[in-house]
C-alpha cells in the first residue's frame, strides 16, 4: 500500500520551485558563437595580446622615426670671470676689442721697451662677464651602417608576429569556450543518464517490495534495492554538480561575474576540412597562427643580427646649427655652423664582435624553437587524429551496447518480477546498461573536442568557419 504524501513534503517541494522559478528567469541563453565573442570581449588575454601589437607597431614608429633628423633647441646662460670664457663669450657676441686682447697703455709700453714677457691685466684677469646662447640645432643621419633599415625590418616581423599571436589567442580562447560548452551539454547529458537510473533504481525498490510482500524473494533484497537507489540518488548529485562545475569554468572564460546566471543554446556539431591527414598535417604546419607567430619571431630576430654589425660599419652625420649670443636675453649676434660627421669604429675590443654572436645564437635559438613547435604541432594532430578515429568507434559501439543492454535489462527485469532472477543480477544489467549509456555521452564529447583539437591545430579554430 502506497504511503500517504506529507503537506509538509508538497510545501517543500513547492517553495523549492518558487525559489527557482527567478534564478531561471534570470539566466541568459548564449549561442556557442555569443559566447566566443563574449569571451574574446572580455577576456584579459586579448588584452595582453593588444598591448603587443601596440608594443611592435610603437617599435616600427621608433625605427621609421630613425631616418628622420632630430632638432633641438636650448638657451644657455653663463657668467664667468675665467680669461679664456670670457674672451670667447665677447667673441661670440661679436663685441671683442683690441682692450680684450691686452692692448692697453700699460702693454704698449712694456711691448716698445721690448719687455715681451709683459702678462696684460686686462686678459689675464677679466671682470665677470656674462652671455646668453640660444641654439637651433638640426642632427640629419646620412648613413649608420644600415642599422635604422634592421629596425625596421625588425619591427615589421613582430608586428606580423603580434597580429599572428593575436589570431592564435582568440582561436584558443574560441576552443575553450567549445570545449567547456561541450561539457555542460555532456554534464546535461550524465544527468539524463543519472536520472533513468536513478528512476530505474525506484523502479526496483517498488518491486522489490511487493516481491518482499509477496514472500517470492527475501528482505535482505529489498535492503539492496535501497542501497542501489541511494548510489544512483548520489551518482545524480553529483552529475548535478559537474553541470555546475562546467558552467562557472564557461562563466569564467566569459568573464562574467559569479552572480550572473547564463545557460547554453543547442550543441554545436563541428566539421573537418576535407583531405588526408598528411594534406591536414601541411596544412597545420602552413596556417597554424602560433606557428606563424613563432617563425616571425625568428625572422625578427635575424635582422637583430644586422644591427649587432652596423656597429662594425662606418657613420656619417650632417650637423646644422643656428646660435644667437647676447650680453642678456637677445638675438643680436647671429652665427651658423655646418658640419659633417664622418666616424667609423677602429677597435672595441670584442664589445661588438660578441654582441654579434649573441645575436646569431638568439636567432639559432629561436629556429630551433620554431622547428621544436613544428614537431610539437604534428605530435598534436596525429593524437588528435587517432583519438578522433578511436572515439567515432566508440560511438558506434556505444550505440550497439545500449540498444543490447536495454534489451538485456527487460528481459532480466522480466525474470525478477517472476520471481527467477536475483536482484544482484538485476543490479547487473542495470549497471551495465548505465555504463553503456555514460560511455556513449563520453564517446560522443571526445569526438567534439578532437575535431576542435584538429581545428585548433589546422588554424581554423573560427568561430565564423565552424
């Protein structure tokens, strides 16, 4: 006999659902590409690969700005009693005399008694003077070892290498949102599972109980279906749990906060450019943005050798120069100068030539990392590729054992109820049945993310190509 409902029980139930009822509501449905474009919006990866495009476009800026002359301007003031800063200051304003050399009544005579070791006091002992320079000056680089032309080309590879990197961030950033809305659709999926055998579970208890009432089978039974019904009320706790757990980690890469609710649209099945694995593994090799990004670092860093040896080559500089110099804030002696610069390094001792060779090694270093990344990439797209062949068979055995275990588990079912089968064979099919349904849901994840592994490893990994 069924045992009456509690009120209690029912009140329960129903503020539970009151309760949940506004969390519902609230919860967002995002698509798999709203999400992508979310997290490429929000996550702090993209703006860190920001900060390196700008970082090589201001370094391209830098090298350019190279070519171009540099101009300055200063005023300088000075007040000196020194003989020779003096002197040059009356100079320099243009207002030197015959008195500023020594020429005074006290030199002419000693010069006319033929005294030539007279010292005159007028130079030798000057009175403060003072002088105000203001300078434009103009340093036009003609030619410095080709050194400006390396940053240049320097610069360009990394901003190649930063535009790369920066497809490489949003293709990953697109595969673990994939891969972490595939879960939550897996973890969905596990409760479903969870939830026939939890049913199931209850299922038997009932049974087992009229079965017990009936004398056929002994209590000891029916405290087995109890403890069956428990596991199975645990295993869907739990797969309750991993739907949670899958969606904070999309939440996360979404960058949304922790009181914000979303749930996820329909699954996204994923296709496979066509092609045999070795057309797929050049194109890898070809298109992979990380790759890509890895082989311009390298180029940049063959052009840094080029500027390690502009310093063994020859300069030469154009200098042009304006100064007016006054007694005080002024413009009234003009003067200009024009000159060419002409220098070339005799010897460092090994500054340079070691500078070179550490240039040549980072460059050597940075091939072998390009080829160490290339081997990786391969290693990566045969896993993906074998994993991918073996989870498509796990599928379709999967299927096969479902559809065998359902069979099996009503035929066992059937001779329970009459009383033939025990419960511990019972709760063997049931098992067995689970499991074949647990393993399909996992077969089924593993072939979405290898083919989004392969995606990734392609460089195809768009969203928009998906």
């Amino acid at each position: 006999m069924s045992k009456p409902i509690s009120l209690f029980k029912l009140s329960g139930v129903a503020l539970t659902v009151a309760l949940a009822m506004p969390l519902a509501a609230q919860a967002k449905t995002y698509t798999l590409v709203e999400a992508v474009q979310t997290a490429i919006d929000a996550n702090p990866e993209m703006d860190v690969s920001k900060a390196r495009m700008m970082l090589a476009e201001s370094a391209l800026a830098k090298a350019k700005a190279g070519n171009m002359p540099q101009i300055n301007f200063s005023v300088t003031g000075t007040y000196s009693n020194n003989p020779l800063n003096v002197f040059g200051m009356k100079l320099q304003q243009q207002q030197a005399s015959l008195s500023d050399f020594g020429f005074d009544d006290a030199t002419a005579a000693a010069f006319g008694s033929g005294d030539y070791a007279h010292e005159p006091d007028s130079l030798n002992n000057p009175s403060p003077y003072s002088d105000m320079n203001t300078r434009v000056e103009m340093m036009v680089p003609v030619y410095n070892g080709g050194r400006v032309e390396s940053y240049k080309q320097q610069a360009k590879s990394m901003i190649e290498a930063a535009q790369s990197g920066d497809v490489a961030v949003k293709q990953y950033l697109t595969f673990s949102v994939y891969q972490a809305y595939e879960a939550v659709h897996s973890a969905r999926a596990f409760i479903k599972v969870a939830e026939q055998a939890k049913k199931t579970a209850d299922e038997y208890v009932r049974t087992t109980e009229n079965l017990v009432n009936q004398g056929v089978i002994v209590r000891s039974e029916l405290l087995s279906a109890r403890v069956n019904a428990s596991t199975a009320e645990v295993a869907l706790a739990q797969a309750k749990g991993q739907e949670q757990i899958a969606l904070d980690g999309l939440r996360i890469l979404m960058g949304l906060k922790a009181s914000e609710h979303l749930d996820v649209a329909e699954r996204m099945d994923i296709g496979l450019p066509e092609g045999r694995v070795e057309e797929l593994l050049e194109q890898a090799i070809d298109k992979n943005p990380q790759l890509m990004a890895q082989r311009k670092q390298a180029t940049s860093s063959i052009y840094a050798i080029d500027t390690a040896k502009a310093d063994e080559k020859p300069s030469f500089n154009m200098l042009l120069r304006q100064d007016w110099n006054d007694d005080s804030v002024g413009f009234d002696a003009s003067s200009y100068t024009v000159a060419g610069v002409f220098s070339w390094k005799v010897t460092d001792f090994g500054l340079t030539k070691n500078s070179i060779k550490m240039a040549r090694a980072s460059a050597e270093q940075q091939q072998a990392e390009t080829a160490s990344m290339a081997n990786k990439i391969r290693f990566e797209m045969m896993t993906a590729w074998h994993r991918l062949q073996v989870a498509r068979e796990q599928v379709v055995s999967s299927k096969l054992a479902v559809e065998q275990a359902e069979e099996a588990q009503v035929l066992v079912t059937k001779r329970y109820e009459n009383g033939v089968a025990t419960f511990t064979e019972l709760l063997t099919s049931q098992t067995q049945l689970d499991k074949a349904r647990a393993d399909l849901v996992a077969a089924e994840y593993e072939v979405n993310i290898q083919k989004a592994t392969l995606r990734l490893a392609l460089g195809s990994m768009d969203i928009s190509q998906l």
